[in-house]
C-alpha cells in the first residue's frame, strides 16, 4: 500500500466523519466549551475555599503542659485575633 492511498482513505474517513453532527458535538465542540467551564468553576470554588479559611481562625487546646513549655504558653497566650 503507497502513501497516496493511505492518504485518501484518511481523506475519506475524516470527511465521513465530519458529516455526522454528533462527532463533530461530542469530539469538538462539547470540550472546546466544557474544560474552560470546568476550569473556572473548579477555581471559583478553589477561590471561595482559601477566602473562607482566611476569615476562620484555629483553636488549640493545650491538656497538661509540662512547665519546660511555659514560654510558649505564654507566646500563645499573647497571640490572640481580633
């Protein structure tokens, strides 16, 4: 088999397949439109999350320290948000 030939049943296969609409919708259009959609609304959402742990502030609970840690207590202790 030539490349001539090879060459036109790719010609031909391509052509066939650009006639049915659903190839064309599901191979080229749908992705062209979905991945940049799913993209911004996975950053939207990325986006709300880190904004959400920026407002929140952690608590810890120190049980029965032993008196070596009292000047991190007191460090923590003086930390406190508004």
């Amino acid at each position: 088999m030539n490349w001539s030939d090879i060459w036109v049943l790719y010609r031909r296969e391509l052509r066939s397949a650009f006639r049915d609409r659903t190839i064309v919708m599901n191979g080229i259009l749908v992705p062209v439109f979905m991945y940049p959609i799913m993209m911004w609304v996975m950053m939207t959402g990325l986006m709300f999350v880190l904004g959400q742990m920026d407002r929140e502030s952690s608590r810890l609970v120190i049980l029965d320290p032993p008196p070596e840690h009292s000047a991190l207590l007191d460090t923590l202790g003086a930390q406190t948000n508004p």
